[in-house]
C-alpha cells in the first residue's frame, strides 16, 4: 500500500463541475468556444450548418491544443496527468462519443437540407468533408490520450499498464497516438500487445467505434460521390 494518503473525492454536480475543469481544461476551453460561436452564427443560416461550424471551430482547437500539449509532455506529465482524470474518464468518453456520433447526425441533415433541385451545392459536400476529417482524428486522438492515462494508472497501481510496446518500457504519447490511429485506420493493434483484460475492451470498443466509424466515412463519400454527379449531370 502507498504511503500518499489518497485524494478526497468531491461529491454532486459543483464538485464534477470542478474537477472537470482542473483535469479537463482544453476540452472545457474548445467545448465553450465552440457553443459560443454556435450562438454567434447568424440566424439565417440553416441550425445544422451553425452546429457543423461550431463543432468544427471546437474540435479543431481541442486537436491544436491536445496537440501542443503532447509536444512538450513527457512520461511524468503523462503520471500526473492520469492520476488527475481518474474520477472522471469514462464519463468523458462516453460523453465525446455521444457528440461524435451526434456531429454524424447533424452531417446527414446538412445534406439532406442542402439539396436545391436533386443538386448537392458545394458547399454543404465541403463542410460535411471537413467535420468527418476533424471528428475522425478527433474520435482517434481521444482515444489515445484514454489509452495513455490508462496505462500510467496502472502502473502507478503496481499492476501491468496493459499495453506492451517493442522496446519501450515508458511510452509516451506519440506511442499512444500511434496504437490509437492503426486501430482508427485499420482495426487492429499491428506490433503492441494487449496484456490486460481492462485495456482489452477498451480496445474492443475502440475497433467498434472505428469499424462503425469508417462504414459512415464510406456512406457519406458514396453519398457525396453521388451529389457530384448529380450536379455534372443537371
């Protein structure tokens, strides 16, 4: 047993709402620029262009930010980092899915209400193109920053981390980003071992989420593809 006494956890919505913002300040800053601006739009545009903008503006500072962060980050951030988000990171999760698969829906609408005379105009085919290119690195790079402070809980609990990289006793997150995006490509986990069941299905989900994932990327391009060629042909 460790000799650090154990943190206090705060109890109800204020105490969430608090330690969401102390562990979770960049998706909280990205989250609030990206409402914002949803409010901000003008009225006259349709309600899905105005929440396809938005989740683009966050989503796109959440990735620069996220981005920055890991550049100059090293293996003991990453140990504080995952100690700081254990309460609340499979609410989280669940939470940015639900606004992934909810950015789909509002993608869907677009083109369908986009649509003037059977003709797809350019601009919704380069906003719904935008948002999957976004969501999808967006979805991935979560995921690899779960995987990153999953593992390094782990450790610090005197248990395996889960995830057994070739030569690499302490990964750091440009590993993380690399397990994260082979499995967003390609569904599978290529030259790291899995070596608990916890990080088992968390990768379980994650193959999931990617195969569901790229079959929509799939059916929005058909969909697109076709819209093309509709507008070639009237």
């Amino acid at each position: 047993m460790s000799g650090r006494a154990a943190a206090p956890r705060r109890s109800g919505l204020t105490g969430w709402v608090r330690d969401l913002a102390r562990g979770r300040a960049r998706l909280l800053i990205a989250a609030t620029i990206g409402a914002a601006l949803c409010f901000a739009l003008p009225g006259s545009l349709r309600w899905s262009t105005r929440l396809l903008l938005a989740w683009d503006a966050g989503t796109l500072l959440y990735i620069a930010l996220i981005s920055a962060m890991m550049m100059r980050s090293e293996v003991g951030d990453i140990r504080s980092r995952a100690k700081l988000f254990d309460e609340n990171r499979f609410t989280i999760l669940i939470m940015i899915l639900l606004a992934t698969v909810s950015s789909f829906g509002a993608i869907v609408a677009e083109l369908v209400n986009g649509r003037s005379g059977g003709a797809l105009p350019p601009g919704p085919m380069a906003l719904a193109g935008v948002t999957v290119l976004l969501s999808w690195t967006f979805t991935h790079m979560v995921f690899a920053v779960h995987y990153a402070h999953e593992y390094y809980q782990c450790v610090d609990q005197s248990e395996r981390g889960g995830l057994q990289f070739p030569n690499e006793p302490e990964p750091d997150y440009g590993d993380f980003l690399y397990f994260s995006f082979v499995i967003g490509c390609a569904a599978q986990t290529a030259d790291v071992g899995v070596t608990s069941g916890a990080m088992r299905r968390n990768v379980l989900v994650h193959g999931v989420v990617a195969f569901l994932f790229n079959t929509a990327v799939l059916a929005l391009s058909v969909n697109i593809a076709a819209g093309l060629i509709g507008s070639g042909g009237s």
